[in-house]
C-alpha cells in the first residue's frame, strides 16, 4: 500500500484527467479501501483543493477550478509535450507570450528528471526553427481572447480595421472562429455591413468595447473553416490567377492539390474546372504539369502561351 503522502500525489495525478472518478475505481487503482478514498478525499480539500463530487450511478469525484493553481502532475509524455510547446510559443506570434514561455520552461525543465531532460534537449538541440518572417506582424494575446470570447458568446463585434492599403474604417460583423494559418491569424466572420462572409487579419484588428448584443448563429461557409481561410489567404495575394479545365473527375484533382492551391469545381463525371493562381504563370506551369493528368487553360491567354513556350522548349531538349 502507498505511503499517506504518496497515495495523496497520486489521487490527485488521478483526479486531474478530464473525466469523473467512482470511489470503487479510485480504490482499485491506490490499493486502499473506498472508505480511505473518503479520507483522502476529505485531506486534499483540506489543503485548498476543490474535489467536486456528484452523487448517482454515474456521478463521481473530478477536481475542479479553484483560486490557486494546484501542482500538475504530468506523466512523461504530457511533460515532453508541454516543454516542447513552450519552446514553440516562445518563437512564435503572439505578442508578450516569448518572456512569459520562456520562464515556464525553465522553471518545467529544472523539475524534469534527467532522462526526459535529455529528450527535451535533444529535440531542441538537433532542430532547426524556420527563421521569423520579418513581414509577419505579432498578435496582441488581449485581442485574440477578446475574440475568442465573442465568438463562444455570439456577441456582435465592432472594431476598427486596418486593410491592406492602410485606412482604416469601422466594422460590425459576427465572429465565428479563429484560426491561424502560417504565421497569421485570421478571424472568419460574417460582415453585417456587407452581407457576407470575410476573413479579418487578426493583427489589424482594433475591437471596440462593449460588444453588441447576441446574434443567432449562421452555417458556416464550409465545414472545413481552416481550408477555408487557406483559399483565401492565398488567392488573395495570388498576381495571377488561372481558371483551368481538367479533364478528369473533380475527386481525382481534389486528391492532388491541397486547399491552398486552389478549388476544384465538378462539371460532370469525367471533367472538373480548377481555379488556381501564384505570383508567376512559371509557378502555375509547373502545378499543373504536377497534377499529371490532361488539361485545358481557359483562362488567362497569357497563360496558354506560357504554356506553349514550355512544350517548344521541351521539345527542342527532348529531341
């Protein structure tokens, strides 16, 4: 049988995991008796802890949100993933989040026993971040739960808005989700002025305090919102864009294109329409020759001539 202290630290590891807890389980995985499971039970809220417990056939102990943080305790998995996190968030976009990330790792990486300290700095020693883009603005963390927080409520937002050239204007819209794409984030919303579904750069996102009053919410533009956002995104900043006839079914050029490429439309059984786009034509060339299946360019012409300056080329090093 465990020792008090020990049975107590490992009751407690138990009553953390996101589910409800018999007196007859809790007994069976401590070894003890479901009355010494009372006591237990009875110690640890002695010592601040809120053990809820709920009667019933199915109801159960599960520790809920008290005033203090109580110590968590993470089996060795959950502490790799946690040091690993940090380390991410501490390079990543949203403001204030490095300094603070920073200081829980140190203080995650000082209790760690050694052979998880070693695999913790193993991943980081032997991994190579992608370099910040200068060009990505960081993310104000009051403003993403902000958001966060009129989204899971259906509050109407107001906030003002900074597009791409730089004015700014005042906006209504009812936020759904956020979503990060990149080194960005983006808030999919339905714009109240314009009648119709936006993506906001969060970055550019200024909110206006207090929120509006509660709407009823809308079906999503798709199911998929992070696909969504991607196409978006990325037509958005495309130079050229391209409307190309695929001469096979639209699952077949679905299967080979990711959303950030583009969107396949179905025509009939054995044809597809693909609207794609990138800042050269050279780039959608080579898309389209990747797609390895029989196409038409309807349009732009500059593209179709593109096209043809390839195959003579081709042909000429072929021969």
């Amino acid at each position: 049988m465990l020792e008090t202290s020990a049975r107590l630290l490992r009751l407690l590891s138990l009553l953390q995991t996101p589910r409800d807890w018999t007196g007859t389980d809790l007994a069976e995985r401590l070894g003890v008796s479901t009355r010494t499971v009372r006591n237990d039970v009875e110690r640890l809220r002695s010592l601040g802890y809120p053990v809820n417990a709920a009667r019933g056939p199915v109801g159960g102990y599960r520790l809920g949100a008290g005033s203090a943080l109580p110590p968590l305790l993470l089996d060795d998995e959950e502490a790799v993933a946690v040091a690993v996190g940090l380390r991410t968030a501490a390079g990543g976009a949203i403001a204030g989040l490095e300094e603070t990330s920073l200081r829980a790792l140190a203080k995650l990486e000082q209790v760690l026993p050694s052979r998880l300290r070693r695999r913790v700095n193993a991943l980081h020693t032997y991994t190579v971040p992608v370099p910040r883009d200068g060009g990505a603005p960081s993310v104000d963390p009051e403003v993403l739960t902000t958001l966060a927080a009129a989204c899971r409520d259906r509050e109407l937002l107001r906030f003002d808005y900074r597009d791409h050239a730089g004015t700014v204007g005042l906006r209504t819209a009812e936020p759904y989700r956020l979503v990060n794409w990149g080194r960005r984030w983006y808030l999919v919303a339905w714009d109240a002025d314009r009648g119709d579904w936006r993506t906001f750069r969060v970055d550019r996102i200024e909110p206006r305090t207090p929120n509006g009053p509660r709407f009823a919410p809308r079906e999503l533009p798709e199911d998929d919102v992070a696909a969504y956002v991607s196409r978006r995104v990325s037509a958005a900043g495309w130079r050229h864009n391209a409307r190309v006839i695929v001469h096979a079914p639209a699952q077949a050029v679905a299967e080979r294109i990711t959303p950030a490429v583009g969107t396949v439309e179905v025509v009939d059984e054995t044809t597809s329409v693909l609207r794609t786009g990138a800042d050269t034509l050279g780039t959608i060339a080579v898309h389209l020759g990747l797609l390895g299946l029989d196409f038409t360019v309807d349009d732009p012409p500059e593209l179709a001539a593109h096209l043809r300056e390839l195959a003579a080329r081709y042909d000429r090093a072929a021969g």
